[in-house]
C-alpha cells in the first residue's frame, strides 16, 4: 500500500465528562497509551510521513498534554529515534473568557447554566478547540510529530491535505469519515484504522485491514454519531456541509464521496470547562420489603428529612451537601425523562449518592447514611431489624471528587485568533 | 404495528453535553419514505414523549444511512452532580411503542 501523506489520532473527546479535564487526570492508562503511541509513533517515522495526535490524554488540557509528551519522549528514546516535535496548548487565559463575557461574545451552547465572571474564575482549567490553523503552522515549521491539546475531530486530520491544496469540502469531509477510526467499517470491533484518498473533485475511504469493509451506509453513517444534525459539523472557522454529497460503493470494501462542501462562517471557539462541585461517596443498598417498596416515596421524604437533621447536627447546612437517592427498578436511568408510572418491581436498588461540598463533609455524613436510612421505621413494622441490604463492607464507597461543566460555550473571535490563541512550541528530540 | 418491530435498531447517545440525539434505522428507502410520508414521528410527538418543547425538536430524515435521527435538549448538560446515564445510552425506551400505522408495513 501506498504510504499516507499523515497519521493521525484522535486521542480525546468531551463525551468523557468534565472528571478527566476538571482533575487533570489522563483519561487512558499509562500501558495502554504507551502501547498505542509506539505501534502509531514507530510506524510514522519508519515510513517518514508526520504523526499527529490530537486532544492528548482525553481532555487536551495542560498537564494531559505534558503526560502525554513524556511518553513520547520516553518511546523515542526506547526506538532510539531522533525527530522534530510540535506541541501545541489549548488552555485559554480565563482574562480573556471574562473580558469576551462582558462584551457578550461568550455564548452558551445549549441549556447550560449562565457563566458568570466568578465562575470562569472558578473553572479549575478550561480549553478551547482549536481548529486546522494550528497544525498548520506546526507543519509549517517542520514537525515530524504534533502533540496537541484540545481539538475538533476534523481538525486533527484535515490539516495535512489542506496544507496539500485540498478542496476544502473534500479535506474536511474525509477528515471526519476517518476520525473515528473502525467506525467508519461495518465490524468496528476489528479495529481497523481507516484511510481517506482524497482526489480533486471526490474522496474515497476504505479500511487499512484487509478483512474490514466501509460501506456506503457506515461512512455516510459517521456524521450520525453523536452529532445533533447529520449534514453540518460546525468547526472553528466554517461548517462541514454533506447535504449535497453523494455516496458510491467502489467495491466491497471501499466507498467514494463527492459533493462535500466547507462553507467559511464568523470564527468561534467552542469552550468547555470543569469546576469542582464537591466530593462524592455512595451507599449501595438493596430494599426488598414490599411494604417499604409500596411506601418509597415517603420513606425517601423521611430519609432526606432526618439527613438534614443529622447534617444540622454536625453544624452542616443545606449548602453543604446535596443527597440524592437513585432508585433503580423505579427511575434511576431516565429520571425527569421517565414515562412509565406503575412500579411494581419486588426489589428495588438503591444507590444513595452524597455530594459534600468538602471531603470531610463528605466522609462524616456518608457515615451517617446507612444507619439513618436502615433504622427509619415507616411501616411500624421494623422491630429493630433494617430497610437496607448491603451487599459490601464498608458500605459507604468513596468515590472522588465530582466535577460539572462550568463552561459549554461558544467564544466569538478574530480570524487571527485562530491561530494565536494556540501556542505551537516545537523541540529537537534527539537520540541518545 | 410498533416502531421497534420495523426499525433495524433504535439508539439514543448525546451530542455533547448538551444535547440527546436517537438514531432510528430501517430496513429499506421504501420503508424510510412510507414513514416520512405517514409523519408519525413529528416534533409534537417527540415533545409528548419527552419533557421538550416542541420547537426544541429537531427531526432529520438521512437517506445515505436510512435513518431517521431526532435531536432534542438534554437539561443538566452530561457528567454533572444528577448524571443518570452518562453517555446517553438507555433513554430511548419511550420511542420503541410509537404506533406506527399499517400503512407502513414494509413489504
């Protein structure tokens, strides 16, 4: 096979919730992204074509980054290979998140809660995605390999073809039927990375696998997934636009696309960002008294009302904690969104979740948790026995720091800000 | 006729926090369009459904994969203190008794 003009990675993506970006924490274990690193890293160089990963360790903030970096280093010097390097920062300066606020060009996406200048300077780290422009520049300036941060999907791999004078339609269209890998093939758990051929009027996609196939339904498939709307992917400086593309099976396994466009639009930046919100542990219990079961809702009323009681009693308030029992066998998985209104299960599970706004807070009331909820009588049947089954010991489970997203917004900016809002710092690595 | 027994598989994931999207796929272009036609699956629908407002409701008929996708709000956004199911991946089970008439029926 003809060698790629690029390799690339996706290495992150927001769906992983606000923990890995609020805590810093790599989203992947270390073994395992190491292993992956070096399979991608040693194939790119063998074959002297650029590497570039993109939204490094899950979240593509500051010190995912730098942990990532390290394995890079760490593998060169274990291949022995010597290679210019680009990395590139997402984290934006929270001055200028509260000065776009002001001038009311920091825009919610969706129904998030109001940003506020006290909650931007709340937000333990927050980044922004970037786009194309930077890893053009990286690839300006040389790089064999570009670690960055924070990034849409496309941009990690439309940034080479479109450097190459790509159609831009074509480059962003085939950047995102490859950016999910093995998603793009009808058996994704093959695994197989997925290659984009893009021609002057049309693009072709096909697994790099020989027992792997793309289909015309799985490739046109890829602006389905976890997008909103199927025909546009908003990126920082335009919208991917597939209305007019068309889908052609090639042959059994290959599939071409014409017809994509990239229409340019006003640059934005979207923007997330994670605050601590407290620290969480949770009881696990099991109920199965049909006459308790028949009676949940007011034994749940009675169980919050004596927390309160016992919080109160520590000197805690209402703002110092938030207890939520999760109820399942009634509306645990769908909550406000459930519709079926008989219960008649003989079991239900409970997982009685304590957010403190503090670790001690947190500890000392999840303490209080079982006993309070397996002593409460509310059938007057009891006897001194109790409501919850346990299935461990300890019952209460710390479960860590609870992070939400503080900002899910959309930051207006200047063409050239694109570009200079992220930081491209490119190193000689050298072998030993 | 109910949805689930036409429709190759339903699925529900977010699209972002903020955001819950379904996929509806069927079995044929002759199948997707008898159910365009019918506009059983409609925002009014969707919002009885689904606490939503019904200009909330976005409905796409995707011919390339033959499947319908519906977009509706997710309140909370994704990964907060009242995160139920963090992916979005169980909440499709309102949507898979939706009456479809017998003019739908593929043949």
């Amino acid at each position: 096979m003809q060698c790629p003009h690029v390799v690339a990675c996706d290495a992150g993506s927001a769906d992983f919730g606000p923990f890995y970006l609020g805590s810093g924490r790599m989203q992947k274990a270390k073994g395992t992204l190491k292993r992956d690193l070096r399979l991608l890293l040693s194939g790119a160089l063998g074959a002297g074509v650029p590497f570039i990963a993109g939204s490094a360790g899950g979240a593509g903030s500051a010190p995912h980054l730098a942990a990532t970096v390290d394995l890079v280093r760490e593998i060169g010097a274990e291949l022995g290979q010597s290679f210019r390097m680009a990395t590139i920062t997402a984290d934006l300066p929270k001055a200028l998140l509260k000065s776009r606020l002001r001038e009311g060009r920091l825009r919610p996406l969706g129904e998030v809660e109001p940003l506020t200048e006290n909650r931007i300077d709340n937000l333990t780290a927050v980044v922004g995605m970037m786009g194309a422009e930077p890893y053009i520049e990286a690839l300006e300036r040389a790089a064999d390999v570009i670690i960055a941060g924070r990034s849409t999907d496309p941009a990690i791999f439309a940034a080479v073809p479109l450097l190459m004078g790509a159609d831009p339609g074509l480059a962003w269209h085939a950047a995102k039927c490859v950016d999910k890998g093995s998603l793009a093939t009808t058996r994704p758990q093959e695994g197989s990375p997925v290659l984009a051929r893009i021609h002057d009027d049309d693009f072709t996609v096909e697994p790099t696998r020989g027992s792997s196939e793309c289909t015309v339904a799985t490739v046109a498939g890829i602006t389905l997934h976890e997008n909103a709307d199927p025909f546009h992917v908003a990126q920082p400086g335009g919208v991917i636009n597939t209305e007019q593309a068309v889908y052609t099976q090639l042959d059994q396994r290959r599939v071409r696309v014409r017809g994509s466009r990239y229409d340019p639009a006003a640059p934005s930046i979207k923007v997330e960002g994670a605050e601590l919100v407290g620290f969480r542990v949770i009881l696990i219990a099991g109920v199965r008294d049909p006459r308790l079961i028949e009676r949940f809702e007011e034994f749940l009323d009675a169980y919050r009302g004596r927390m309160l009681k016992v919080a109160q009693s520590f000197g805690f308030g209402p703002d110092d904690y938030r207890l939520e029992v999760r109820v399942y066998g009634k509306d645990a998985v769908m909550g406000a969104f459930e519709t079926v209104q008989a219960h008649d299960a003989h079991e239900l599970g409970l997982v009685v979740d304590l957010v403190g706004r503090t670790e001690a807070i947190a500890s000392t009331l999840g303490s209080r948790l079982g006993p309070t909820g397996s002593r409460l009588d509310i059938t007057g049947k009891l006897g001194g026995g109790g409501n919850f089954a346990y299935p461990f010991s300890p019952s209460v489970i710390p479960v860590g720091p609870v992070y939400q997203w503080g900002a899910w917004h959309l930051m207006d900016v200047e063409p050239a800000e694109l570009r200079s809002l992220f930081a491209v710092d490119v190193q000689e690595i050298r072998a030993a | 006729m109910r949805l689930c027994d036409i429709a190759t598989f339903i699925k529900s994931a977010n699209a972002g926090a903020s955001i819950l999207t379904f996929d509806i796929g069927l079995p044929t272009a002759d199948a997707m369009e008898r159910v365009r036609k019918s506009e059983v699956i409609n925002a009014e629908l969707i919002a009885r459904l689904y606490p939503v407002r019904r200009q909330d409701v976005r409905i796409y008929y995707y011919l390339p994969s033959l499947v319908i996708k519906i977009s509706i709000p997710r309140p909370g956004g994704n990964g907060g203190l009242d995160e139920r199911d963090f992916d979005g991946v169980q909440q499709f089970a309102p949507l898979l008794t939706i009456d479809v008439p017998d003019l739908v029926q593929a043949s």
